[in-house]
C-alpha cells in the first residue's frame, strides 16, 4: 500500500487502521512495516512519475525506504489494528505499509497529517 505527499514533508503525524492478509491464517502477524521514502532518494524520472500520477510501481522499487515502525497486525477477516508514529521525517514524499514475506496488505486506511 503506497500513499504519496503532494511534497516533501518534515514532520508529520502517521495513523493507521490495517489487517494483513490471507485472512485464513485467522492469528497476528509480525513483520509489518510502516515505511517513507526520502524526496532525496528520487531521481529526475521518478519524481516525473509522481507528478503524473502513475507512481506506484516505480516508487515501490526504488531503494532508499525508511522503516519508521514495525509492528503487527491480524490476519483474519474482522477487527483491524490501528497504528500510530508521529515525529520529524527525512523530507518524505510517499508512505507505504509492506507486509512480511508471503502476507499482503488487505482492507487498509492511512492517513498523513502535517
């Protein structure tokens, strides 16, 4: 899950409602990492990308993402796990949740406040 600033942004306040998935697996998680990516890391064709909307796919391979906090969440259809981070960011310009090997993302809302 990728969520991009209109710009680079210094401090902000990160919350999160998240669940894993596959929902079959019906327990926790650890692993999950909530992630920026530094406005710095990008270069002249991927902030183009940004510009144009058409980001993700090209965001999520750069290197250079900066794991704010990791922590768990449930796999399984139901309650989600609410996730929170506020501080100073290294001029961040996307966000992203990434999921540990063989999970996924599912049913998941960010919201950015600076």
């Amino acid at each position: 899950m990728l969520k991009l600033a209109g710009h680079p942004l210094k401090g902000a306040e990160i919350a999160a409602f998240v669940t894993g998935g596959p929902s079959e697996q019906n327990r926790m998680v650890r692993g999950y990492k909530l992630q920026v990516l530094p406005a710095v890391q990008l270069k002249r064709t991927e902030l183009q990308a940004r510009k144009k909307g058409w980001a993700c796919n090209i965001l999520c391979r750069v290197g250079g993402w900066k794991t704010l906090k990791t922590f768990a969440v449930p796999s399984a259809s139901g309650p989600k796990e609410i996730i929170h981070w506020e501080g100073h960011l290294p001029d961040a310009i996307a966000f992203r949740i990434v999921a540990p090997d063989g999970n996924y993302v599912d049913n998941t809302k960010v919201w950015v406040e600076y």
